[in-house]
C-alpha cells in the first residue's frame, strides 16, 4: 500500500555539538491510501478497485533524527521512525483489528544558505 502522509512532529535535542546532533521525538499522521495490491495464492487484487481497505488512516510515530556537519555550510543526517495505525484499516466485519505498522529510515542532505550569504574579508 502507498499512502500520501501528513506528519506533524515534535523533536527534542537531546545531543547539540558543533558537530553532531540527536533528536528523538514524537509524531501523528494522517494518511490517504493512493494505492495498493493484495496477494492472496496466485490472485493479485487491487485493493482500492475491491474496496478491501479503508483510505483514511491515523498514525502515531516515535523518530529518532541525528545530524552531523561536514562544513559550516554542508550537513548530513539520519533519521529513523516507528509508526503503528491507531485506526482499524480493513473493510471486513471479521473481529480482527487491522493496523498499518510503519518503518522508515531517511537519509538528508543540508545546505546553509545563511552560511553561503556572508561576506568574506
């Protein structure tokens, strides 16, 4: 399933070195399915065609974020987040509850531009 997500987050700096930096922190998200297929045996089904799970979803994430600067002006980073589904997703009348569960790992490169703007004597 893909969705289209919409974080908002909290992060605390736990570590802010010159250098380095970590931030753990809490978020919750709102998610649209855009698509998604489900095998089952030797059949492919489209889910948003069979209406087998709902579009909307409500997430909740833990992330941990760290950043390291090369230059005063170029930083590289790292960040991990955990989500699980706070909302049953699937259509069927069954007893089970179905939730998405979420791991993503994100890799960020930054620039300063307030760093590149300074006059240099």
């Amino acid at each position: 399933m893909n969705y289209l997500n919409l974080n908002v987050a909290y992060l605390y700096s736990i570590l802010n070195e010159r250098v380095f930096s970590i931030q753990p922190g809490v978020a919750i998200s709102g998610g649209y399915m855009l698509n998604g297929e489900q095998e089952i045996g030797q059949m492919r089904l489209n889910i948003v065609e069979e209406e087998s799970m709902k579009r909307f979803e409500v997430s909740a994430m833990g992330i941990v974020n760290t950043t390291a600067k090369i230059t005063s002006s170029f930083s590289i980073g790292l960040e991990y987040r955990f989500g699980i589904g706070l909302n049953h997703i699937e259509n069927d009348i069954n007893e089970q509850m179905t939730r998405n569960l979420y791991h993503g790992v994100m890799l960020n490169l930054g620039f300063s531009l307030q760093t590149l703007n300074k006059a240099r004597i």
